[in-house]
C-alpha cells in the first residue's frame, strides 16, 4: 500500500518540453496548427510593410490574395513556422540542453514585437546604403537572440535557416517568381538573411514556449489526480 502511494505521487516525467494534452501525437499537431497560424498572420502583415516600401514586386499574373501576396506565400511562411516552432524543442531535448532562459510569454511577446521592429526598419528606415542597412539588421538580429535566447542550438538553428531560406529565395527570384528591386546580393537584397535569421529565433521561442506551457498544464492534470 506503501509503494503504490509513493508511486502515485511521484510526477510524469515528462521532462522540460514533453507533454501532451490528450496524446503526444494530438499535442503536436495542435502547436503544429498554432505555429503554421501565427506564421501565416506574420507573412501577411510583414509582407504589407514590405509592399509598402515597393521592396518586393509581384508578376500581374501571380497576385492572387488579400495584402497583394502571390497566394502561396503565407501558407509557405505558416509551414515553415510550424516546422522551426517544433524542431527547437526537439532539438534541445535532444542535445539535453533544456532552454530555460526569459521562459515566459510575456519575454516571448517582447521577441515578436521586436522581429517586428526589425522587419518595420528593413521597410520604412532609410540609409545610405545597402551595406549600412544590412550591418544594422545583423546587429538586431543578434541582438535579439543575445536578449531572448542565448542557446548555442538557437544560434546554430537560426544561422541554417537563415542559409536554406536564402538560398530558396534565390532560387525563386532566378525563376521569375517574384522579385526585389535594386537586389544587391545574387538577385536578392543583402540583408535578407538577417530577416529570416531574427525569424528563425521568434519562431523558435514560439515553439518552445508552447512546448514548455503544455508540459506544466499536464503535470498539474496529473497532480490534481
């Protein structure tokens, strides 16, 4: 009788970012359809600064959507928000390596609102030049993962997502899908890295933030029971 009350009252462990609100597998389609929402709400209104700012130029033929975006756009941002938001945590899981540093939405909130102000500046501030302009974006953005994350795996991530991000738009211009005026960089603007960078670190604390909120509202069902 001993052993099954001290068995009881020993918690689920479900570790750092593990859990589930009915199923492991429901839990993750729901912060999958979370992230994808959130990345879709983001593409739209970043997307309108950047038409604003007459940065990025739709063909006739592919405007297809609200806030003048080829329609492929937002669902493409929503995927790959999804995807960043649940690699993070999985990767730190993984690399035994919990993220525990700002863990609280209000700190995950600042972190949008600043990827925003980065976006906003990339729009509507004017310099000089090119390279004055992408050396600004690259100190935000590094400046926003020094402040809200701080994890070697976060900087690692942002970094790759920032390269294979890159390297589609590329792809994409080359192919007459849309394009940027004055590109300065292999068809694309120069600070365009910086951009999906700053992204990939908002996503992330996104992700984890969902994981890690999920983990507690699941220890607290188990200790209610």
């Amino acid at each position: 009788m001993a052993e099954r009350e001290t068995a009881s009252s020993v918690p689920p462990k479900c570790g750092p970012y593990i859990s589930s609100v009915t199923s492991r597998s429901m839990n993750l389609v729901i912060r999958g359809v979370v992230l994808f929402l959130i990345g879709v709400f983001l593409a739209l209104v970043l997307n309108l600064l950047q038409i604003q700012r007459n940065v990025t130029l739709f063909p006739p033929d592919v405007i297809a959507s609200i806030f003048s975006s080829a329609w492929w756009v937002p669902p493409c941002c929503g995927t790959a928000s999804a995807v960043i938001g649940l690699l993070y945590p999985c990767i730190d899981r993984h690399l035994g390596e919990p993220h525990k540093f700002k863990r609280e939405w209000s700190s995950v909130m600042r972190c949008v609102a600043v990827f925003v102000g980065i976006n906003h500046a990339s729009a509507k501030v004017d310099f000089d030049n090119n390279i004055q302009l992408s050396l600004t974006l690259a100190a935000l953005s590094i400046g926003l993962w020094w402040t809200f994350d701080r994890s070697r795996s976060g900087f690692g991530l942002g970094v790759g997502i920032a390269f294979l991000a890159t390297l589609v738009t590329q792809l994409l211009v080359y192919n007459g899908v849309y394009q940027y005026t004055s590109p300065d960089f292999l068809y694309v603007r120069s600070w365009l890295p910086c951009i999906f960078f700053a992204g990939g670190i908002t996503m992330g604390n996104i992700g984890r933030q969902l994981a890690m909120y999920e983990c507690k509202v699941t220890a607290e069902k188990s200790h209610q029971e």
